[in-house]
C-alpha cells in the first residue's frame, strides 16, 4: 500500500479547497466536446470518440478517467448535437457526468463561428467507509466526515463560443456555471463548491511542404484562486495521416518550478474514419518522486452524414480532417 497518507492528503486537498476541479486531458485536441459545448458538430460529421486515462501511474487513489462522447452535425452544419458522459476516480471518490451539448453554427469566412449551450447532470459518489482511509484518530469522532457511502446528484449549465476552418481552430467557454455545493459533511457550513473553470484554445496548421504541416496549439485553463494551467503543443503531421507531438504543461505546481508535465503524443488514421492516439505524460512537479507519469489513449471514429455529401452525384465526399 504505497503512500496512502500522501494520497488521502491529495483527494482531500482537491475535495476541498479552491483547486481544478475538472479533469485532465493531455490530447484536448481530440476531446473539445469535453471543454466547449460549441464544438458539436463543427467537425461537419458524425464522430463518437473514446477515451482512457490513468494519471500519475504506481500513486493509489491517482485520478483515473472514461470518456464516451458522440456528437453530429445537421442541417448543412448549422446544427450541432453533442453528448459526453465522463466518469473520474480519485481515492474514494467517484464522479459521473452526463453533458448535453446544442450548437448553432453561422458561415463566418472560410469556416464556422458556433456557438452552443451544454446541460449537465453530475453524480458524485464518495466511500467513507474505505478500508483505504488512514487517519491520526477516529475518523467518527469529526462530525464534518461522513461514516459510510454518500452521493449527491447536481445539475449545472454552461456555454461556449467555437470558429474553425481547414486550418484554424479558436474556442472560448465556461462549461459549468453553477458553483454546487460538493460537501458531504452534516453539519450545517459548506466546506466545498464546485468551482468555475474557464477555458481558452486554438491551434493553427502550417504548411511546410506536400507531406508535412505543423500544427502549433495551446489550451488556457483558468478556475479562481489557483495557478493559471496552459497546456502548449507543437505536433508534426506527416502525410495528413500520422502525428507526433509534444506539449508543455505549465501552472499546475507552485512548489516544484512552472513546469507539471511533458508530454509525448503520437495518433494515426488507421482507417479512412477511424483514429487511434496515444500520449504518455512525464511528471515534473513534485509528485514525480511517488508516480511512473500518466498514460492516456484516445479512439475516434467518424462516419459521412448527409452533410458531408457534395451537391452533385459525380463529386466526392467531403475529405475528413482529423488532425
């Protein structure tokens, strides 16, 4: 039982305090359904996308995230669909999130401007009984500290704004609104809310040659009274077909220098719809001394909706653009 202490510290630190609450994503650029309701349907297909991640592998109780999201595009793109269910672990808690996604998007130059409205229903669960629990006295003795299991069911709103083109992306949004009460305890006070998070994102493919682009992308991601976090990624895209990158995360540590994590990303279209991407995170901050990094895989497959079907019976479908 490596480090138990150290890890009900962590799950109490994040319960508690003001903190990011969300959970991490080290290929945002494939899950922005996660972070901004305005994407639904921006890609002009219709996608459902997987996604897995252990985070600061051999630390018991490390968070450890599920993604299933769909999302599709209508009528002529003007309309976006989007649903995200999430499910996050961190020590003896557990988290639940269904997000409805609606966007609507308007011809703005070469591409779209959306912008789109999310519904979420939060399910959170929390085992005080865990036999993982290690503390100084009995744990019944503080009356802020529940006994056994407890769950609370909470609805939140949230909003975002989306414009993308074949070779620009640029998103702003506050998928959550509501500050919830998160606190478990009896007693009267609230010890916990949920807590803000604003996101900012972009990215942008230069053209080097015929079989080779850079595609330099950066997420911003803000919540009150903690460190600004800034994921920055530079990828290379060979033959529009396989990527290699690397990302800075930055902001996430006060104690240990700027720098969380660095991170290696590699993805391939294995197939005309389908997507397969992989990211391997290395920890700086000063929980590198308990954990192995983080691991993370994402599977994305989109099929052509009546959308991505020219006018005409002798054009061609319209080329998917994954990356």
């Amino acid at each position: 039982m490596r480090k138990v202490v150290l890890s009900l510290i962590m799950v109490m630190t994040l319960l508690v305090s003001h903190a990011q609450q969300d959970q991490q994503y080290t290929q945002f650029m494939y899950n922005k359904l996660a972070y901004n309701p305005a994407f639904a349907g921006s890609m002009g297909m219709i996608c459902a996308t997987g996604i897995v991640r252990s985070q600061w592998l051999g630390l018991e109780g490390a968070p450890s995230t599920q993604v299933v999201s769909f999302d599709a595009s209508l009528y002529e793109r003007r309309i976006g669909l989007g649903l995200n269910l999430v499910r996050n672990s961190i020590g003896i808690s557990d988290r639940y999130d269904l997000d409805a996604a609606y966007a609507y998007h308007l011809p703005v130059g070469e591409g779209f401007l959306g912008f789109g409205i999310q519904g979420t229903a939060r399910y959170l669960q929390a085992n005080f009984a865990d036999n993982r629990l290690i503390a100084t006295q009995a744990i019944g003795t503080d009356a802020s500290i529940p006994a056994g299991m407890e769950t609370k069911l909470l609805p939140n709103f949230g909003f975002g704004i989306y414009y993308n083109d074949d070779r620009l992306y640029v998103g702003v949004s506050a998928p959550r609104l509501i500050e919830n009460n998160i606190d478990f305890s009896q007693e009267s006070a609230i010890i916990s809310r949920e807590v803000r998070h604003f996101y900012l994102m972009g990215g942008y493919r230069i053209k080097i040659r015929e079989s080779l682009e850079l595609n330099p992308q950066i997420l911003v991601k803000y919540a009150q009274n903690v460190p600004l976090d800034i994921d920055v990624n530079l990828s290379a895209i060979f033959s529009d077909r396989y990527v290699l990158g690397g990302t800075f995360r930055v902001g996430g540590s006060t104690g240990s220098g700027p720098v969380e994590s660095i991170d290696i990303l590699f993805s391939a279209q294995i197939m005309e719809n389908l997507i397969f991407g992989i990211s391997y995170d290395i920890t700086v901050s000063e929980l590198k001394s308990y954990n192995s990094g983080s691991i993370e895989g994402v599977v994305r497959y989109c099929f052509r909706g009546p959308d991505t079907v020219r006018s005409s019976a002798k054009e061609e479908y319209r080329n998917p653009r994954f990356f």
